[in-house]
C-alpha cells in the first residue's frame, strides 16, 4: 500500500502546497508553521491526555505521535519537517522518518521542543496552534484568513485523502463484524467494545471518537459510551456507532441488529435502511446538504407511519415537530481529518456561516455538495423517554399509538450510517464499498 500511495501523495501535497501559497497570500504571511502541537498534561498531575495531533498537521503528513515537530512552509521552497525525537529512555520514542512520504519534505530532526521553535523561520508567520497547551517561545496567532481558506478547501478530499478514508472503512468494517458475532454470542457491551478493538488492532485512544455500543434501550441514548460489563438477561437489539482511523483518517459507521426472532423491530430496520440507502443516492453535485436532511424527515416520518407508531402525514409530522422527536439529530456531518471535520457552515474560502434552518439546531452541515465532499449519511429512529415524556404534553399526543412506542421502547432505537463520497456523477458509499469487499 505505501508504495501505491507515493505518487497520489506527492500530488496530495502539490494541492496543499497551491492552497498555501494562496492562503498566505491573502493574509499577508510569509510563512506557514503548523505545530503537531504537544500533549496535554492532567491537573496535578505527572501524566498526559492521549496525544492527538493538530489536524492541519495530519493533513500534510501521515504522522500521528508528533509531539513538538513542526511543519514548515514556505512559498517557492520545499515543506520542512522539523521533527522531535528526543533523547529519552523512559518512552518509545517516534521512529525516524521514513516511508513513501519522505521525499516530499527536507527533514531536520531535533531533540527537544525548544530546539524545534529555535529553528523555525522569523518573519510574518501564521502559526497554526492550539493556544493550549501553549509552546514556549513561538505564540499561535491563527490568523482567521488563513484558517478560512485552508478550512475551506480541506472540504475537498484528494485522491490520497480518499484511499486513506476507504483504508478507515476498511478497518473499521472488519472491527464491526466482529462486534456483530459478538453480540450474537451474547457478549456484554463491554466484551462486544474489546472484540471490536481487537479487529479493529486500535485501542481506544486511536480511534476517531468514543464509540457507542449499546444494547436494548441503551441504542436511545444518542452518546452512550458507558459499556456495561454484564450482558443483560435478553440481548434484544445492539447499536453500533464506531469508526477506525488510517493515517490521521476517519471512518464513523454506524450498525443496527435485531437478535433473532424480534421481527417488528428487525422490520423498522428494514425501513430505516431502504430510507438510508436513498438518501445516500441523493448525495451528488448540487444537493443542498440541509435540504436534504429534511428531506429525511419526511422519508423517516412515513417510515413512522408505516409502522403504526404514528397516525399522521409525514407533512404535519415535521410540521409539528413530531418527527424531531424520534429523529432529533441532524442527518450527518462532513469527515475527514476530523469525524466531525470542518468548513461544514462556511459560506466561501473567505469564511462566512450558513445558519441551520429554523427548527434544526443539530445539524452539522449547511453546503451545498459538492465533487471531493465526504459526508456522512446516518439517519435514526429513537424512542428516547424525555423527548416522548414531552410529546406526550402536546396535541399532537393523539396521533401517537402509543402503545406501539411502548412495544418498541425496550429496543431503544435505529441508526444506519455510512460514509460518501459525492463525485462528478454516482455517490461513492466508502462504507457499504468496505462491507461488500470482503
Ligand atoms: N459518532 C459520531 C457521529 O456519528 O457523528
Ligand atoms: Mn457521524
Ligand atoms: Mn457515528
């Protein structure tokens, strides 16, 4: 694989050296540093938070254990690495470069932080940090320009970002078949979480984001990432959010599973997926991105109907807001360096915010698609208490059924959520791609 990537990377960073070049030019800079930037220490305390380096830095290199190098640029010159390994024999310290990435960079390598800043170019610099945990000597400024332009056009995947992000679904498919065959062993959320790190080879700290791995009701809780150490009496339904990560890449998937025998469920499944399946087709060149999430609304409340679960048209169902209550999340979000990436409000290069439409305040995604776009595509259907306790006060109470909500409360809810490409014509699905493959 890395021989493959070696001329799709020096193309990466021929794009990323053209969108610096302009980036600096519109705010008047000399030269771009960006820190991988350095651990975060916990309070009172000798030990670190997990170190995840500044995303603008993984989308130069594919170095991800970084602490205190640097990534220099300057226009007219060739990018500069300068890279830390310290003199240490308490920790495994990073490896010296090497790898199909290595001849697009000069490289210095140093042994401390401070001899990283001591050799950074003077002059006008945007330097691309965070202000916490501060590095002595050099202070992050930001600069809101340039952090809109290059914000912006990291929206547009390379050809190497994108086989990066199918090695991300890749990964992250085999680690959920395997927490789909523990589930059906009749694992604890626990021991389903510690076979799918096992497929996946990440722990935790290297996965995108926390995942979620919930049984029976605990698929109604958007966020739970508490995983039960004891299975529960009956497995009834398992939801799976988790995604893996290749490079400083991440895929964010999400599964539903009905056990055996549990058929109204499994078939509200069904529906959620024929739903999901068609909105992941509408995503090509031109789509608006929150057109499309109430366009959902109103797939998912006649899924709802369908059902029995409600009694009204899918219109009045958005309308009154009945819809938000089993759906109450947006319909996904862009992914890239970042499994909630970046630029998913701008307007233009030049910064600027789309608001959300009224009555959507969780949507992560206001753009129009466009080719080199990844969203994500992941519908739900929820019974969640709260939001039910609070249907129940309104008028629109008496086209619920409840006693069907009541039947499928112990099951919690329905997410199905896939990666895609939008491209020059057909969408292409980097999760359901990574399922069929193998
Ligand atoms: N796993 C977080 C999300 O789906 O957005
Ligand atoms: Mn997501
Ligand atoms: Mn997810």
């Amino acid at each position: 694989m890395s021989h493959a990537l070696a001329p799709l990377y020096a193309q990466h960073i021929a794009t990323l050296r053209e969108r610096a070049d302009k980036a600096l030019a519109l705010g008047g800079f000399d030269h771009l540093l960006i820190a991988a930037s350095t651990p975060l220490r916990k309070f009172l305390d000798d030990q670190d938070y997990p170190f995840v380096a500044n995303p603008h830095f993984r989308h130069w290199l594919p170095l991800t254990d970084a602490p205190g190098s640097w990534v220099v640029y300057t226009p007219g010159h060739k990018p500069k690495l300068i890279f830390v390994q310290p003199r240490d024999y308490w920790h495994v310290v990073p490896a010296a470069p090497s790898g199909y990435w290595v001849d697009q960079f000069d490289i210095t390598i140093v042994r401390t932080y401070a001899e990283a800043v001591a050799v950074l170019p003077k002059g006008k610099r945007a330097v691309i940090a965070p202000a916490c945990p501060s590095i002595e000597g050099v202070e992050a400024n930001n600069p809101q320009t340039v952090v809109d332009y290059l914000h912006w056009h990291r929206s547009y995947k390379t050809p190497y970002e994108l086989e990066l992000m199918r090695e991300a679904s890749r990964i992250g498919m085999c680690a959920h078949r395997a927490a789909e065959r523990a589930f059906r062993a009749g694992e604890s959320e626990f021991g389903i979480h510690m076979a799918y790190l096992a497929a996946a080879r990440q722990i935790d700290a290297e996965l995108p984001y926390a995942s979620i791995v919930g049984l029976n009701e605990h698929g109604a809780v958007l966020h739970y990432t508490h995983f039960d150490r004891t299975p529960p009496t009956q497995s009834r339904s398992f939801l799976i959010d988790a995604g893996a990560s290749a490079s400083g890449y991440a895929s964010d998937i999400t599964r539903t599973y009905a056990a055996a025998g549990h058929n109204d469920f499994q078939a509200l499944i069904d529906s959620v997926e024929k739903a999901q399946l068609s909105f992941v087709a509408m995503v090509k060149a031109g789509q608006s991105y929150p057109e499309l999430h109430i366009h959902a609304h109103h797939v998912l409340a006649d899924v709802l109907r369908e059902h029995g679960v409600i009694r009204m048209s899918a219109e009045s169902a958005v309308q009154s807001g009945v819809s938000a209550t089993f759906f109450p999340h947006g319909l996904g979000h862009p992914i890239g360096l970042q499994v909630h990436d970046v630029a998913g409000f701008q307007t233009s290069e030049r910064g600027g915010s789309i608001p959300r439409p009224d009555g959507h305040p969780y949507l992560r995604m206001t753009r129009v698609l466009e080719p080199g776009m990844v969203v994500t595509i992941e519908p739900g259907l929820y019974f969640i208490d709260m939001l039910l306790e609070e249907l129940r006060g309104k008028p629109a109470s008496k086209d619920i059924d409840w006693a069907k909500v009541a039947a499928f409360r112990p099951y919690g809810g329905i997410r199905i959520e896939d990666d895609v490409v939008c491209t020059e014509g057909a969408p292409e699905n980097l999760t359901r791609n990574a399922f069929t493959a193998s």
